[in-house]
C-alpha cells in the first residue's frame, strides 16, 4: 500500500484534488494549510509543523503550486519515495520574471495582514483577471476559485506569497515527476523541463483538467 500526502495549492484545500481517479493501491491524505504562528514564521520551522501530519514512513508527496514548494522542502527534512508536482516548480531560479521583480521590490509587504478576504467588495473586481492568470475557465472551476479566494486568511495569504516570492532552493531531494500546463500564467513555462505538458491548460490544471492529471498519476504512481 502506498500512502499518498496530498498538498494543495496556496490558500486552497482538498478540493481541488477532488476531480481525480487515484490508482488502486493507493491510500490518499490530505494536507491542510496551518495558520503561521507569526509574521516571520520561518518556512523551515512552518514545513517541520507540516511534517508533524504526515503519520506514515516514506510517502509519496503530491503537490499543486505551492504545495509543489512545500513537497520539496518537506523532502529535504524527511525521507520520501517520491514528489509529484502538478503546476508548480523545483527552483527559485524558475520563479517568473514578474515574480522576482515583487520580491525585489517587496510588494507583498503591501497586503494587508489581518481578517478574511471576504466580501471585500474592491477585490472582486479583479475575479475576471484573477480567474484569467489561473485558468479558471468552466463555472465549476470559477466557482471554486471564488469560494477559495472568500474564505482565506489575509496573514496565511500575505505569508504564503512572501514565501514564494523569496523563496531559495536548487536542490531536488528525492525523485520528481511533474506535470505542467502549457499556459500556465503563474508559473510560466519558460526555463521548465516537465515530464509532461498538458496543451491548452492553465494554473488550475488539477481541477480543470483532471483526466489527463489522473493518467499521469496513474502512470508515475504504478512505477
């Protein structure tokens, strides 16, 4: 039996895995994102509470974007059999360019650190351009994004994107596949060398295209 921990995407849970066909042999878990302790929580002592969920010897990481990162920096601390990365990278050096220009410039600091995003008018203008970068195309795929967008936290958002925004990594510390949409628009899929390409796919490629997502896991987690 293979224990698979599953890592959403940042400021997402486990639905967005919720489309997909898992092979047999496989026992599937859910990781759900902490609140940080504090503004300057450490990535390093955040992925040792992470850790603390993962209850069984040398699993199978799968991760979405930024839980994709947070695969990898958990690999780096505990032995794993393998990480799967669904829409997401190995390297700070494959962070775009736009992505490096925020950090330079440290414009997450702007975010506002306190409350929910929820019902905040002003924001909502900006779902069409937001859906747009994640390739949320269907009404069910909108509709999740808006959901997950309304419930996150501002201080879990703000941390999470300074974490990606600066986040420094070379190593690959166990086996990867990968996966990766052709107009991926957050990660963008200059300087990539996934295992696979899905053509015409975007950020949301687990939820909005999740059959070809499920042969890959099919195929990599059979090996």
């Amino acid at each position: 039996m293979k224990h698979v921990y599953c890592i959403p995407a940042l400021g997402a849970d486990e639905r967005i895995f919720g489309k997909l066909n898992w092979p047999e042999g496989v026992t599937v878990h859910y990781l759900r994102w902490l609140p940080p302790l504090h503004t300057r929580e450490t990535l390093e002592s955040y992925t040792h509470r992470m850790m603390a969920h993962i209850t069984h010897p040398f699993p199978i990481l799968v991760g979405v974007s930024f839980g994709g990162i947070m695969s990898i920096e958990i690999a780096k601390r505990m032995p794993v059999q393998q990480i799967v990365l669904i829409s997401s990278i190995t390297s700070h050096r494959q962070l775009p360019w736009w992505m490096r220009a925020c950090a330079y410039m440290h414009l997450d600091a702007l975010l506002p650190q306190k409350g929910s995003f929820r019902k905040r008018l002003p924001l909502r203008f900006f779902y069409p351009i937001q859906n747009f970068f994640l390739g949320a195309r269907s009404a069910e795929a909108r509709k999740l994004a808006a959901e997950l967008r309304d419930a996150v936290d501002a201080g879990y958002l703000k941390w999470s994107i300074h974490q990606v925004l600066h986040w420094k990594n070379d190593q690959i510390p166990a086996p990867v596949a990968h996966m990766h949409g052709k107009k991926d628009r957050i990660f963008s899929i200059a300087g990539l060398h996934p295992n696979e390409w899905v053509e015409d796919a975007g950020h949301f490629l687990v939820f909005q295209q999740p059959e070809p997502v499920s042969r890959f896991l099919q195929k990599v987690l059979h090996t």
